[in-house]
C-alpha cells in the first residue's frame, strides 16, 4: 500500500518520507522560516511542515488571558499566538520557497477556518497534530478535501485513534506512532507500536512522529519499519519557543536523513541470497562445497 503525497510516495517500497516539522520554530519570522527550509532541502529532506491556526478559534478559553513571557515582551497567550502567526501573502511567500527548493510543504491545522485556509494555497497534504486527533469536526473537514492526510496519534488511546481512523479513507492516509512528551524520554517511545497499528490497520502506511533528544529512537524507528519520519527542526535548541529543545538543529537532521538512507538500504528485501562480495571469501574460506 503507498499514499502519493506531492512527487512522492510513502509505503514500504519506496524511500522513507522525511518530513522537518518546522512548526512555530520560525517565531512568526519569515526570514528564519527560509532559513529552515533551507536546512530541510540540505539535508535531503522531502517535506517541511507548519501549523496553522485561527488563534480566536484553537486557543483553549483557560489560556487566552494567561500570561506569556516572550522576546516581544509579556502578553497574554492569545496575543502570542496572533504575533506568531504567518497571514496568507506570508504562506504563499515561504510555501513558493519550498516548493522551488524541491520540498513539498503542508500544515497542521488546528481549526475547520484553517482547513479552508491551506486549501485555498493548494497544499499537497494535510497533517493532523495529535492535539487534534479527537476533533471529529475538524477531521470531516480534512476528509472532504480528498487530500492525503498525515494522522499523528500522540496522548490518545487506540480506541480515539479507531474512531479518527474511521472518518478517513484508508487509500489517502499515513497514520504517525507518536508520544506527545517534550521531550521524549527513551522510556515513553513505545516503537513496538509501529508493528500494532500496522496490524491493526491493515495496508495503511505507518510513520514515526519523534520529539526526542538525539538520532537513536528515530533510526530505531526506521529499522522497525516506519516509513515516514516526522521531526523537529531549529536553527539553535536555546532559541525561544516552546519547542525548540525537542528539535534537531541542521547537523544533527542532515545526519538523521543520512543515517536513515543508509539503514532503508541495508533492510534489503528479506530474500536470502548469496552476494557477489561473498563469492571471494567464499571460495577462499569454505571447505566444503555443498
């Protein structure tokens, strides 16, 4: 089974989709957006990610009053999330930027508004954040695009994962395994459940979304058959933001999409089969000839 996102295609048979989840890391500055996109296409990423809101609409009502701390001085959390917010002409400026360097480019959105809104740009995909994954409201929406949609299954069972798993259909989704701590200690990754949601929804493509510190959970991941791989992306983890130390800074992502290649070439196909690089140790060192 392969889902077509964009030029690409994620299953099995094909390399693993990598995606540099650049999120809120930008910090509502489309210069460092471009910058992100940059280190996504260096390192030989396929997709850049952001998340969209209607602030007024995604903001839970027990925090728009509260307090923020940020670089642009204390204001309430709703303020914050308006002053972090790209507006369209923004959208389209970086979303044309990854597009030119080669990546395709989507978003999380948070609200049936935002829904809309990345239609209009003509987005190849939709991803749905994990805080989502119970708004059956939102998720209709996302299903009447008909566009592929990335499901991210973080702080929820698998029987809310069931019902968000019914609204789609099974041709046009990638289900993420992810664990919704920042970051993620080692203990709570849980891997063993990107077997279980392949068993248990059979053909559809399985992922890893990781918010870990570090490469190894993610690699592991790959080798456990995960055939997207969703991480966070920053210029520098001390920046401000809620994120940023959970994210890879450019070196570490370029090795991660490295390091991936090499563990998707060296899975093979399964088929036991004696290589040529065997056939002169073979004839040096085998005894016997069956």
């Amino acid at each position: 089974m392969m889902v077509a996102i964009g030029s690409h295609f994620v299953g099995q048979a094909h390399p693993v989709y990598v995606i540099g989840e650049i999120g809120l890391n930008h910090n509502g500055d489309v210069d460092i957006a471009k910058r992100l996109i940059d280190v996504a296409a260096d390192a030989g990423a396929q997709a850049v990610k952001f998340q969209k809101r209607t602030p007024e609409i995604s903001t839970p009502d027990h925090m728009k009053n509260t307090p923020r701390e940020t670089p642009w001085g204390t204001m309430t959390y709703l303020e914050y999330r308006y002053r972090v917010e790209f507006d369209r002409e923004q959208y389209i400026e970086i979303g044309d930027y990854a597009t030119v360097n080669g990546l395709d480019w989507f978003a999380s959105p948070w609200d049936e508004p935002s829904v809309a809104f990345l239609e209009d740009l003509n987005v190849v995909a939709h991803k749905v954040a994990s805080a989502s994954l119970t708004d059956s409201s939102m998720l209709r929406a996302l299903a009447d695009t008909g566009k592929p949609v990335i499901l991210s299954t973080g702080m929820s069972t698998i029987e809310q994962i069931d019902t968000a798993v019914e609204l789609f259909d099974a041709d046009n989704l990638v289900i993420l395994h992810a664990t919704s701590t920042y970051p993620l200690p080692p203990e709570e990754a849980n891997l063993r459940m990107i077997d279980t949601l392949s068993q248990r929804y059979t053909g559809v493509p399985v992922g890893y979304s990781g918010h870990e510190r570090g490469l190894q959970v993610s690699l592991a991941a790959v080798a456990l058959g995960a055939v997207v791989v969703e991480r966070h992306i920053t210029l520098d983890r001390t920046m401000w933001g809620s994120d940023h130390a959970a994210s890879l800074e450019p070196g570490g992502f370029e090795h991660l999409v490295r390091d991936i290649r090499i563990i998707s070439e060296a899975l093979g196909d399964g088929v036991k089969r004696v290589f040529p690089g065997e056939l002169a140790p073979m004839a040096k060192l085998r005894r016997v000839v069956a």
